[in-house]
C-alpha cells in the first residue's frame, strides 16, 4: 500500500506541479488525503488527488493573506 501511496503522490507532483510554489501543500495533502482515503473504503489514490488539490489551494490562500497583510502593515508606517 506504501509503494501504491508514494507512486500517486510522485505522479501528482510530475503531472501537476509546474514550479516549487504549485507543490506547496501538495505532498501534506496527497499524504494526509491518501490515508483518509484508505480508511475510508480503499480509496487511496482517490484521497491522494483530492489533498493534493486541497493543499495546493489552502497554500496559495494562506500566500495571498500574507501578501496582503505585508502590503497593510507596510501601509500604516
């Protein structure tokens, strides 16, 4: 099952990412995702997808908030 896990996440990061900033998140995810989906009626690859795509997008939200504070903390001075 570990070898089946860490093949999807390698394909994933191949396929998807396009630079180190679209991986962010997307191995936490793929991991996180996959065992879920184990458990959760032997979806692992399907659960490796879908937290890789979640961890993407929650690590983009959490670069724009920060962009945006930097920009409003820079403002106040």
């Amino acid at each position: 099952m570990k070898s089946s896990l860490i093949a999807a996440a390698a394909a994933l990061l191949v396929l998807g990412a396009t630079s180190a900033a679209d991986a962010k998140g997307c191995i936490k995810g793929a991991v996180v995702g996959g065992v879920a989906g184990h458990y959760a009626g032997h979806h692992g690859m399907l659960g490796a997808a879908a937290g890789c795509l979640y961890g993407r997008h929650r690590a983009k939200e959490q670069e724009k908030q920060q962009q945006q504070s930097q920009v409003n903390g820079q403002g106040k001075l």
